[in-house]
C-alpha cells in the first residue's frame, strides 16, 4: 500500500515580483453568493451481510469418506492387480527365458516315437490301402510304436471283444509290411475321481477286471498296453496298485506296459492349489511322475492342452516339462514327450501356439540341458486321424532330421 497523500505546506501564495499579495482565502472556504439547497440525506447503505458461519465439523463428512473410500477401492484394486499380475508375468518371463537358446546337435530321434492312432483301424472303417499308407509314412520317421485305440473300457473295467473287431487284420498286416513297429492296445476310461459316473480305481473289483480285460487284449494278439485314465489325481494310490497288477501280467507276456501321463507342477504343490479353487488338480507332482515312471516300461507325457497363448510360452514349457520328467524318469524307462498333432482353439488349447515346431524345439532343449545323452527318449504324436501334413513336416525336420 502507498503512503497517504499529504497536503502542501502553508495556504497562500509566495510574493510577485518582490511585492506582498494579500493572501486570499481560498476559494472553497468562502461561502458561495447563492447556497444550494442542502440534498436530502442519502439513503443509509445497509450494512453487508455477515458472513455464514463456518460449518460445524464433520458436516461434510459423507462427502468425504465417499471420496476417500473410493481412493481406497482404487488402491485396493491397483494393488490386487498387481499381486495378481507379478507372478503371471513372472512366469512368463521365465518360459519364454526356457525357450532361449539353441539345442545340442545330437539330440534328435533314438526311433524310439510313438504315435496314438484311432479306433478307426480295429473296428473296421480301414482297409488294405490305409494300411499301405501308414507304412509308407511311418518309414520316414522314428516311430516303434502304434498305440491303437481298442477301447473304451467299460465303467467296471470290463472289453467286450466286440470293440475291437477287426484288431486281428491290422496286427497281421502290420506284422507283414512293417515288423519292426509295435502295435499297442490303447485302454482307459473316464475316472469317477470329479464325477459320479466312471471307473472306480478304488474299487478292488474293477481293478481286477482291468487286469483281467488286459489279459484279454494281449491274448488277441497286441504286442502292449497302454493306458489313459482320466482325470487321475496326484498321489492316487490305488492306480498305483493297479500298476503293479498290470507290470505283472506284461512281464509274463515280455511286452510293455505303458502309460499317458498328466503335466508335472510348473511350480511346486501347484496341482493342490488347482484342485483346491477348481476341483480339477490338473497337473502331477514330481515324486508322484517318479512312482509312475517306475512301474511302468513307457510313460508318454500329454504335453499340450496348456491354454497358453504364444508359442515361445509353450515351447518353453515343454522345455520346462522335458527337464522335470527327466529328473524323476528311471534310465530303464523310455520317456516320450507328446506332441499336438491336432488343431482346435478353444480355451484349453490354442492351436497358433501349440505347434509342433515349439514342441519338437522345447524337447530338444530340455533334453540338452537335462540328459543329451539318454538313450530311453523319445516324442509321442497325438493323433493321427487330427494331424495334417505340415505336423508332419515339423516332425521330421525338427526331431527326425
């Protein structure tokens, strides 16, 4: 703020040309000839309104713990995202890390494959010319064995020979165009292990009649058993034993018994926590893959059906998938690493990502980092009737070479 305007000094004027002037009085002090007449008095100015009072405290307080309890659902959610979105990333960033690199020269086919075929080929829909084919294709790849669907088995573990009509023309026309390949009776069932309806494990009874059903199918003639029992839980003790009842009657017979086996935990315990929110424990444990690998001649994993959505992320899952089979896997044992010889897209299984190029190089990698040199090694094609010819393709420039 400026300082006040201050009047001058004195009220007259100083002297002209050295001689005294009067001072006048100035001008607004005289009185005017003809006064006005004096104005009303002005209309007195309302005095301003007072201010409102302030608001008591906490009058505002809806407003305001609306506010801050939205701030806190927003943090609450940006936190939630987070926590749930690390590890996922993190995973990924550690598949796709599996996936990196080159495999050694060496690791390829011991033709020791294999390959799951339909029910097509027993129940009589084939005929000389598909036979013909089939060996005209297999003799380009590594594939020992033909896991030939012969089933399914009923829910009390009984065949009916009536499933399998025609098994005795395909093993003899194999055995006459191709020797060197073992025909397989492919087995199994829906398990009641999620649903009432299935085949009971616990059951001594229907493990008696799988035993006795195998006897049968070998009787007919098929050089093998190979079974896949879905969905099998981590640590069922009672398929265990049925294990040990079916190595007994493949052993007197001196042909495999062999088994598909489900994922093992990419992260420890993770099949209990799956079984724990889903229901559905869909992978095995290591030690649990390791009592099975033991009791049998050949263990196939089903590496696909990941619902992951990339073919980096895949390919370096079945690395990962490769090792820890490894690692568990007796050297008595062949361990065969499936492949998607399929094409579907649906929540379970994207068929841009399951390729079998990312399969054929995720083996070959973990194979590399685990064991180069095993002998009891090879992949498993599922399945013949779904495959087209680029798998084919992929097959054998990737693994047969």
């Amino acid at each position: 703020m400026r300082p006040r305007d201050r009047g001058r000094r004195g009220g007259g004027r100083r002297h002209e040309q050295g001689t005294p002037v009067q001072e006048r009085e100035p001008k607004q002090n005289r009185a005017p000839e003809n006064p006005p007449e004096p104005a009303p008095d002005p209309e007195p100015t309302p005095p301003p309104a007072p201010a409102p009072d302030p608001a008591p405290d906490g009058a505002d307080a809806p407003a305001g713990r609306r506010r801050r309890w939205r701030r806190a659902v927003r943090r609450t959610a940006l936190g939630l995202l987070v926590v749930l979105l690390l590890p996922v990333l993190t995973a990924a960033l550690a598949l796709r890390l599996n996936y990196a690199g080159d495999p050694e020269d060496g690791t390829c086919t011991r033709n020791r494959d294999a390959i799951w075929l339909g029910h097509a080929w027993v129940d009589g829909r084939k005929r000389d010319a598909d036979v013909t084919a089939l060996v005209r294709r297999l003799d380009t790849t590594g594939i020992r064995d033909l896991y030939v669907h012969a089933g399914p088995l009923n829910h009390d573990g009984t065949l009916p020979a009536s499933k399998y009509p025609r098994a005795r023309w395909f093993l003899d026309a194999m055995r006459r165009e191709a020797p060197r390949v073992r025909v397989q009776a492919w087995l199994g069932d829906r398990l009641a292990s999620e649903s009432p309806d299935g085949l009971r494990l616990e059951d001594p009874d229907t493990r008696a009649a799988v035993v006795a059903s195998t006897r049968q199918i070998l009787a007919a003639g098929f050089e093998g058993a190979h079974f896949d029992l879905e969905p099998l839980h981590s640590g069922d003790q009672d398929y265990l034993t049925l294990l040990g009842a079916l190595r007994e009657e493949t052993r007197a017979r001196d042909v495999p018994l062999s088994v598909a086996a489900h994922q093992i935990d990419p992260l420890p315990a993770l099949h209990s926590v799956a079984g724990f929110l889903t229901g559905h424990p869909k992978w095995w444990s290591q030690e649990f893959f390791g009592e099975v690998a033991r009791r049998v001649d050949q263990i196939a994993v089903m590496s696909y059906d990941t619902a992951l959505p990339l073919e980096s992320l895949y390919g370096g899952y079945v690395a990962q998938q490769t090792s820890l089979a490894l690692e568990v896997t007796p050297p008595t044992t062949d361990l065969l690493m499936g492949l998607p010889f399929f094409h579907e897209s649906d929540i379970g299984h994207h068929e841009s990502a399951e390729t079998v190029s990312a399969a054929v190089r995720g083996t070959r990698l973990g194979l590399s980092r685990t064991d180069p040199d095993r002998e009891r090694f090879g992949v498993a094609l599922y399945v013949d009737f779904a495959a087209k010819e680029e798998d084919w393709t992929a097959y054998r420039r990737g693994w047969v070479r």
